[in-house]
C-alpha cells in the first residue's frame, strides 16, 4: 500500500491537493490454513484511489474547502464494503479568537 499528496499554493490563500493511494492485491483467506498463501487462495485485486480538493482562505478567521474523494468511484462492495464510491464535500471553517 503506498499514498502520495501533492499540495500546489496556487496564491497565499488557495490551495489545492491530490492525494493517490495505490493497495496491491492482497489475500483474503487462507483456504487450507496452513499458514501460507496458495495460488488458489482467495485474493483481492489492487486498485487505486484519487482524491482532490481545493481550498481558500476568505480572511484571518474563515476558510472554505470542496472536493470529490475517489474521483473514479471504485467499489467492490463484495469484499470491500468500507469504501463507498465518490464523495463529494464542502467544509466551512470559522476561528474564533
């Protein structure tokens, strides 16, 4: 499994982010239990994720982001159920001092 995120300051107050996570295959069971993976045991393909997000600072106490998590919408709910397709977000952030 490996993540990579990059940041670009597209000014001093807007920023935008990506973020990819790549997960290999990996097994799912052991089916003979003998403690080690056979070519006929159960595995789960790699895949990839991509996030993106963009985000600005309006004033010293306010800020605002939006993105979309897994742009492509990857799910395999079959074997995967956590992970639930795009995902859309809006944050607004307000400091109080």
């Amino acid at each position: 499994m490996g993540n990579i995120k990059f940041n670009y300051h597209l000014n001093n107050k807007t920023e935008m982010n990506a973020m990819l996570t790549y997960r290999s295959k990996y097994a799912l069971s052991d089916s003979n239990a003998n403690g080690f993976l056979d070519t006929y045991d159960q595995f789960i393909e790699g895949y990839s994720l991509c996030d993106l997000g963009i985000s600005h600072q309006i004033s010293s106490l306010k800020s605002c982001q939006i993105g979309v998590k897994n742009i492509f919408g990857f799910t395999n709910p079959e074997y995967i159920s956590n992970i639930s397709g795009r995902l859309y977000y809006m944050n607004f952030k307000i400091n109080f001092k």
